[in-house]
C-alpha cells in the first residue's frame, strides 16, 4: 500500500476501530450464515415432503377393526400415487423417542398405522377426497398433506430470512456510518496537514483517496478476523448442535455457500468503507477548502 503523507498512525481510530468493525463483522456473517441455513433447510424439507402424504390410521380395537390391506389397496390405486409404504413400528418409535423418552415403559404403548405415501411428480391430489375415502374404510382416519403445512413455515421461513438479512444490512449500514463519522474527525484532526497538502498543489481526489486507502486498511483489518470469527462459532456450533444428536434440531452444515459469505466479508466490508470515507470526505473537503 503506497505510504501516506497523512500521520494516521496517532489517531485512536487505529486502536479502537477495528475491534468495532471486528464485532460488527462477526455479528454479521453470523446472521447471514444463519439465514443461508434456514433457506436450505426449507428446500431441502420442501423436496421430501412436497410429493407425498401421510395416512394414520387409528389404533386397532372392537370399534376400529385394522383394515390396513384395504386402506393400503384404496391408496395404490389413486391417481398420481407412485408407491404407498407402511411405516414400521421400530421407526415410528424413533420418531416419538424426542416427544415420549426412551424408557421401557414407551415399548408397550400401542402404535398407530402409518402409511407413507409417495407421489408421482407434479401430481395433485385432491386431499378432502382422499380423506373421506379412507375415512369411509376406517373411521378415525387422518390424511396429512405436507405441503400445506410446508407452504405454510415456508412463507414464515421467507419473513425471517428477510428479517435476518436486513438486520446484517443495517450492521453494514452502520459500519459505514462509523467509517464517515470517522474520516470526517480525521479530517478535522489533520486540518493543517491536509490544507499544507493542498497549498503545494494536491487536488482533491488526491486527499480523498489517502482517507479511502486508510478507511479501507481498518476496515480489512477488523472485519477478517471477525468473520474468521464467525466462521469458528458457526462452525463449533454445527459440531455442537451434531453432538446432541437431536432429531428436533436442524443442522449447522458448513457448505460452500457458508464460506463463501465469510470470505466475502472482509472485501464487502472493506467497499462500504471505500465508499463512506469518499462520500464523507470529498464533500468536506469542498466546504473546508
């Protein structure tokens, strides 16, 4: 970087600043890598679950004789259904472990029939037919489309991506606030300097860019090892997360996308500060000189 004829090395700013911008970063990367998750997640949930629908039917007893045969041949044959599994006992104990334990006295309770259904693709079904159809074969019988409850988080899941990254913007946002309130005292600061500089004939741009090369430098200098920061706790938290072995609990992945987020930081960080040291700079310049 080409010296500066500017002595910012006295200022505060090197001291304090890129701790600020350090944290700000951090804080950032965390959200925006929080809200690539929760988008993936969404799509990867809407691909399993938007071509297929579950049946439950009721515990057998007197009033509910199993009818299972009947039901699982009333669903083969319905239109745009590709295949229709029974799901197994040992699985649906494991899907009930989070909500009911895992104590022995959970093994005696009585499962209901659960039928995975499985739909061809851009296959609609008309799930109230459905419903009342297998309701006719065995009373009590429930039909879960998942997409309307997908659609459902889905559209919630938007809003709070869409809250996530407006509230990286305004950390961003501030950064570049800070950067201009910052040159802008800097400026005050090297007055003499900056109007010597000027009498033996430096323009304006000239100035400016000596206030931007700094801008930029505290800029890099904190928001690197802030996002390198939110990297390690996002990704220590994926491990963690992984431990729990939680089936309720989505998981932290370190994808591509995630990286990167946190290796375009630092340079995004670095050209809020070009352009909030330019903006500031320039038009105090013209009002002092």
């Amino acid at each position: 970087m080409p010296r500066s004829d500017i002595p910012f090395n006295a200022d505060d700013a090197h001291a304090f600043l890129p701790w600020i911008i350090g944290i700000m970063a951090c804080m950032a990367t965390l959200l925006l890598c929080l809200g690539v998750t929760v988008g993936g997640w969404i799509i990867d949930h809407h691909n399993v679950y938007a071509n297929s629908f579950t049946v439950t039917l009721p515990v057998a007893n007197d009033d509910h004789p199993a009818k299972t045969s009947d039901v699982q041949k009333a669903l083969q044959i319905i239109p745009g259904v590709s295949n229709v599994n029974r799901v197994s006992e040992n699985r649906l104990r494991e899907m009930l472990k989070p909500w009911i334990g895992n104590s022995d006295g959970t093994l005696d309770l009585p499962l209901p029939t659960v039928f995975d259904v499985t739909l061809r693709s851009a296959a609609a079904v008309n799930y109230d037919a459905v419903q009342k159809q297998i309701a006719a074969i065995t009373p009590g019988a429930e039909v879960d489309g998942h997409e309307r409850w997908i659609a459902s988080f889905a559209n919630f899941s938007a809003v709070a991506q869409s809250i996530v990254a407006g509230l990286a913007m305004v950390i961003i946002c501030g950064l570049g606030l800070i950067i201009a309130f910052t040159c802008r005292a800097a400026l005050k600061l090297h007055g003499r300097t900056v109007q010597l500089l000027h009498s033996i004939g430096a323009e304006d741009n000239y100035i400016m860019r000596q206030f931007q090369r700094e801008a930029v430098k505290l800029a890099l200098y904190g928001a690197a090892p802030g996002a390198l920061a939110a990297g390690l706790v996002y990704w220590g938290a994926g491990i963690y997360v992984a431990s729990l072995r939680a089936s309720l609990l989505p998981a932290l992945p370190m994808t591509m996308t995630h990286l990167a987020l946190i290796l375009l930081m630092p340079p995004c960080c670095g050209g809020v500060a070009w352009t909030a040291a330019r903006l500031s700079v320039i038009r105090q310049l013209r009002e002092v000189l």
